[in-house]
C-alpha cells in the first residue's frame, strides 16, 4: 500500500545551524509513528514542515503525491484540512470558550452550518469524556482537560492523519495514560495515521507500530520497539531506559 507520507533527504538549517541533515520516513496509512529523541533535537521543526509551516533547506515531502515543499499558503489548505496538528503545549485559544475553541476549524474550512456546531461539538466533547464543557475559558480546565480539549478539536474535521506534539507533557503518569488511551482509541476508531512526538518512553511503548530516534539531524534507529531494544546501540538503549541526560549530567 503506497504511504500517506513520504519524506525524503530533509534538511533544514537556521543560518549556519543545522538541524536536520536529512530525514527519509514513510507514514502508512493507519499507522502510528512515535519520534523520540532528546530535547532541541528538532523533533517539532520536524513536524512543522508536514503540514508546511517551515520549508526545509533541501528534501521532498509527500502527502500521497503532492510535493508539499514550496507550496503556497493556499495550496498547502486541502492538506491542512485532512492532517490535524496537536501543537506542543496545546495551543487553545485562551480568551475564547471551549465552544469557540471547537467551533474553529469548522468556521475556518466552512464545512459545517452554524446550526449544526452544537451538536457536532458536543459529539467531540463526547469522544474525549468532557461532556458539558462548552461554555468553560481554557484558564478553568486542568492540563489534562487542555490536553483533551486540543485532541477535540483536532479532530474535528475528521482527520486522515494526526500530528501530535508532545502530547503528555506537563501532565501526571495517570492522566499521560488517559491521553494515551485516547490516543489509541482515536486511531483505531478513525483509521487516522499518526505521528506523535515525544520523551515519553511509555507513551511510546503503547501507541507506537515504530519508533523512530532522532538524533545529530537524522533518525539514528527506525523500526519497532522490539527491534529498537535488540538494537546494539548504547545511546539508543540509554534513552529508551530513562538515561537520556546521561551526558548533560556527568
Ligand atoms: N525558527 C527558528 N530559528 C532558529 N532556530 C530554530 C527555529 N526553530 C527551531 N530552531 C532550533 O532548532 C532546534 C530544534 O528545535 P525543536 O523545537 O524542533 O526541538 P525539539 O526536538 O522539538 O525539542 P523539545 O523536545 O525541547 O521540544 C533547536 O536548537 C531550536 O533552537
Ligand atoms: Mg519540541
């Protein structure tokens, strides 16, 4: 089956810095892909140019067969309509209401009547159990109700892929769990692909089909987690164990 995502040789330099010295992943469809690597390793700059909000140095990103490098702000629309992003941090709109916060890829792609928002935002309110939510401020909901709220309206337009930006942290290992099983019942009752940037080791071990460990601008290691905790690679062993600062600290 051809990939929903193919990216090939992606590089991507600040000035004179660089931080991916080319990446080579193919997304499937209904697939779940974790990115996991050290902090600064360009992890969310990785994902920002799936959806183009960053062009890359060099390298070629297909969604199905179109090049999304290069392509304009109108162009790149259709895509966005069908990839959601889940930003780092979650990203609500802190001075509207959960209604308004839901009801913003609707009005923003036109696809639903006004009439009809209550209903479909009290069905996404649903998915994520927070029924009755709607007129709450972002300010009145703990982190992981925030987090939950973000995967709402991510979903909103019934994505075919979902990118999420460290989507557990902050949070505590129950309510990381919640998010994970969310997560995973998304995906399987949507058949949405999904790539989920993370430090969570057990984030990862639920969710993810493969791993990918992104290191020096390139993915190190890209396989299962069986295959990544055969793998004869410290590095990669010492992240995958928690040891990540390893060297920061010595
Ligand atoms: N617009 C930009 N201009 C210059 N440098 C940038 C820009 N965006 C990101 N960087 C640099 O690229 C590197 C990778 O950043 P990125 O945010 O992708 O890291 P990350 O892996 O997501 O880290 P974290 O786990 O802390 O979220 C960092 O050194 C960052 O400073
Ligand atoms: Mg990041």
């Amino acid at each position: 089956m051809s990939a929903l995502y193919s990216v090939r040789g992606l590089v991507k330099r600040y000035g004179v810095k660089s931080v991916l010295e080319g990446i080579d992943f193919d997304l499937a469809r209904g697939e779940c892909l974790v990115v996991l690597g050290r902090s600064g390793t360009g992890k969310s700059v990785t994902l920002r140019h799936l959806i183009g909000l960053e062009q890359p140095t060099s390298g070629s990103i297909l969604f199905e067969s179109l090049e999304i490098v290069g392509r304009s702000e109108r162009e790149l629309q259709p895509v966005r309509r069908r990839v959601a992003m889940l930003f780092q941090g979650g990203a609500l709109f802190d001075s509207m209401t959960v209604f308004d916060n839901l009801a913003f890829p609707f009005r923003e792609h036109r696809v639903c009547p006004e009439a009809e928002l209550a209903g479909r935002i009290a069905a996404l309110l649903d998915k994520v159990h927070l029924p009755g939510t709607e007129r709450r401020m972002p300010a009145d909901l703990s982190g992981g109700m925030k987090k939950r709220v973000a995967l709402a309206r991510a979903l909103a337009l019934e994505p075919e892929v979902l990118l999420f930006d460290e989507p557990t942290t902050g949070l505590d290992p129950m309510t990381s769990a919640s998010i994970a099983s969310l997560i995973l019942a998304t995906q399987r009752s949507t058949g949405a692909a999904a790539l989920v940037v993370t430090h969570d080791i057990a984030l990862a071990r639920r969710v993810a089909d493969r791993i990918a460990f992104l290191d020096q601008g390139r993915f190190r290691f890209l396989g299962t987690f069986e295959e990544a905790e055969a793998a004869p690679d410290p590095l990669l062993a010492d992240f995958l164990a928690g040891r990540e600062e390893a060297d920061d600290v010595a």
